[in-house]
C-alpha cells in the first residue's frame, strides 16, 4: 500500500508537471499569436498607406518613366491633368521619346549621362497658359531595369512670375536712379551704399534762365504749365545727351548742367558750348509752336564758366548730385548778367575756345558777389569748323579736333 501510493503520488507529480508545462506553452502559444497577428495588422494597415500615398503621388505629381531605349513607359495622371492631355494625346502632341519630352520643355542640352540632372524649362498648360516648371532627370544605372529614366517635375510658376516681376520693378528702379544720378553714382551706391565727393580741378558749368518766365507763367494753369516745363526740359535733356553734358538739377524754370564730370575729359568747354548753341536752338523750335498759338516768344540767358568743382551725392531722402564750388557761383552770375537771347562766357572759357568760336568781348562787368568780371558773348562757331550758315553745328574738322584732345 505504501509502495502503491507512492507510485501514484508520483504519477500524479509528473501529470502535474505536464500540466503545468503545457499551460505554460499554451499562453506563451497564445501571446506570440496575438504578437503575430497585431503586426500583421500593422503591417496590413502600413501597406494600405503606402498604396494611399503611392496613389496620390501619381494623382499629384507630374511624373514620366522611359525605359533604356528613351521610349516613354508611363506618364502620370497629374501630368496630364496639369497639361490637358491624355496619354495618347501626349504621344501624338509631343511624341514618344525622352528627347521629344526634353525639346518640347526646352531641355535639349540637359546632359543624360549623369545620375542626375535639372533645368528650370516651360511649356504651354491645359488653359493656354505658360507654366514654368523645374524639372529633374534621374537615370538608373542598372541596364537591365525597364525603368531607366525618370522625370519629375515641379511647378515653379509662381515663383518664376515673381521673380520676372521683381527683375521688371528692379529695372524700374535702375532707370530711376540713372535719371537721377550719373551712372557710375548709381553703380558706387549699390556697390558701397555710399559715393564718396570727388574733385575736379577743370569743369564747366552753364546756367539758363528764361526771361520773365515767372510773370509769363502765374497766367497760366497748373497742368500748362507743367506740360510746358516739361516740353522745355525734356529737349534740354536730349540736347545735353548729345553733347556728353551731365544734367545737374532744375529750379523752376532754372535749368543747370555741367561738363567734365563725372567722368573728366579735356573737351568739356568746347562741348557745353556746343550744348548752349542746342538748347537755344530747342528754345527756338519751342518758340515756333508757342507762335502759332499766340505766345510771345522767349528769350533765354545762358552762363558759362570753367574752373574747379566738388561733386557728391547729398540727402538722406530723395537723393542728390549736387556740384559746389565758386565755378558754380561765377556760373551763376554770368548769367544773371547775361543779355536774353545771348550766351555769356567767363574769361576762363573764352581762353580755352577762342579758336573756334566767334566771341564779342564786353568787358569788366561787375557781379554780384564777385566784383568785376571779364565777360564775352559766344554768337557762333567760326565758319571753318560749322556744318549750317547759323554756326551752331560742328562740322567734322571741329569733331576731329574734339576726338584728339
């Protein structure tokens, strides 16, 4: 009895060893099964992501496959979406090959050889418009893959169309400058965002004056007047392009302008003579017009002088090129003491130009500010060096003369 029960005592030990052991596989059974099938639902719900996104990037974007012979494979439903295409309208519209892609998006000369290359190119849209576009050419290296080549592009309209804008609007600004400012001004500006003064030890500077212009005007209104000063001015300026003459600044009906500045030259005097026979000229042409509208003509005075001046950009708002200097007030007093209808020279000029210009000395002639100045009317060039009867048109010994100073 005691043997029998310790057999059974130990049988039942092992049953429940068993037991216990199975129940263990069991629940550990159970658990990696619950472990395997969450990540069969991850992975279930991954791969149904991964076929939303890999949908909506051929929805979305412009894509193009071609295969190692540059044959297209497919095109993407944004494409021709983006383009109003099918794809059988494409193939017949722009063609079936890589190079037929390339040379309608303007990219013949993208190198295909490397693993990757861009360029920005443009065609026409699906509403006949132009859409700019950044494009990118990726190779495959592997030969034996029937996806060899694959274009993607992406729509830089927007982009490109402000960018065109602000080119437009920085050109505007430019031109605005340059009609304020000399040229290399403008450019030492946006180089140092400052210019710094210059001195010039010759320069000629001409001041012009309409007689009685300001009674004349205060009879006029306002938009005539402007209309008028801008008829004036406007010919004034072509006259000074013509004759390498730097516009300094108006006043009124004032008019002022320089010459040998900003860059220096030997030829300034003879050539802000040669712009005062022009403006008189544009005075007359002016003149012809205000008489056939009933206007009394004007008379113009003109200043001349030439010496030394400083130069520079002054003004913290609505900048300026300015000229200073007592050739700029002795300028200033020539032609207030001017005749109306005459150019009037100071002596440092008349010494420069007397060979070439007919001059009628006046004499001592008391400025203000200044004492007395000598003082010469310049009526003409002389008939050797003028191309008209009036001498107010070089001929081309004078030019000549001019090109070897």
């Amino acid at each position: 009895m005691n043997s029998l029960g310790f057999v059974v005592g130990a049988c039942l030990g092992v049953a429940a060893i068993v037991i216990a052991v199975t129940v263990a596989f069991l629940v550990r059974i159970s658990r990696k099964k619950d472990t395997v099938l969450a990540e069969m639902e991850r992975l279930q719900k991954e791969n149904w992501q991964l076929r939303q996104m890999t949908d909506a990037i051929n929805d979305s974007n412009v894509m193009l496959i071609f295969d190692r012979d540059e044959n297209l494979k497919s095109v993407s439903a944004a494409f021709c979406s983006h383009y109003g295409f099918t794809a059988s309208s494409y193939m017949v519209k722009v063609g079936s090959s890589l190079n037929d892609y390339l040379k309608w998006s303007g990219g013949e000369m993208i190198d295909r050889k490397a693993r990757t290359s861009s360029f920005v190119g443009k065609s026409v849209g699906a509403k006949g418009q132009t859409i700019w576009k950044q494009v990118t050419l990726t190779r495959n290296g592997d030969t034996s893959h029937d996806t060899y080549y694959m274009v993607f592009e992406l729509d830089i309209t927007n982009m490109k169309e402000a960018e065109m804008e602000l080119q437009i609007e920085k050109k505007r600004s430019d031109e605005l400058l340059l009609n304020m400012l000399p040229a290399d001004i403008v450019a030492e500006l946006k180089k140092n965002g400052t210019a710094k003064p210059r001195v010039y030890n010759s320069a000629s500077v001409l001041f012009a004056d309409i007689k009685n212009f300001t009674q004349w005007s205060e009879k006029l209104e306002p938009k005539a007047l402007i209309d008028t000063l801008q008829d004036l001015f406007s010919s004034f300026d072509d006259v000074l392009a013509q004759n390498f003459i730097e516009k300094i600044k108006t006043i009124g009906d004032a008019y002022m302008c320089a010459g040998g500045l900003p860059m220096p030259n030997h030829s300034h005097p003879f050539d802000i003579v040669i712009a005062a026979f022009g403006l008189q000229s544009a005075v007359s042409a002016l003149d012809e017009k205000r008489a056939r509208a009933g206007g009394d003509p004007w008379l113009m005075r003109i200043g001349i002088h030439t010496g030394p001046v400083v130069t520079g950009v002054v003004g913290k708002t609505r900048t300026v090129y300015d000229v200073w200097g007592d050739s700029v007030n002795t300028a200033s007093r020539l032609e207030s003491a001017c005749e109306p209808g005459k150019i009037n020279i100071s002596k440092t000029t008349y010494d420069v130009i007397k060979d070439y210009f007919e001059c009628e000395y006046r004499g001592k002639i008391q400025a203000k500010h200044k004492g007395e100045i000598d003082m010469y009317f310049v009526n003409r060039l002389k008939p050797e060096y003028a191309a008209d009867d009036k001498g107010f048109v070089p001929n081309e010994a004078f030019k000549a003369m001019l090109a070897g100073l």
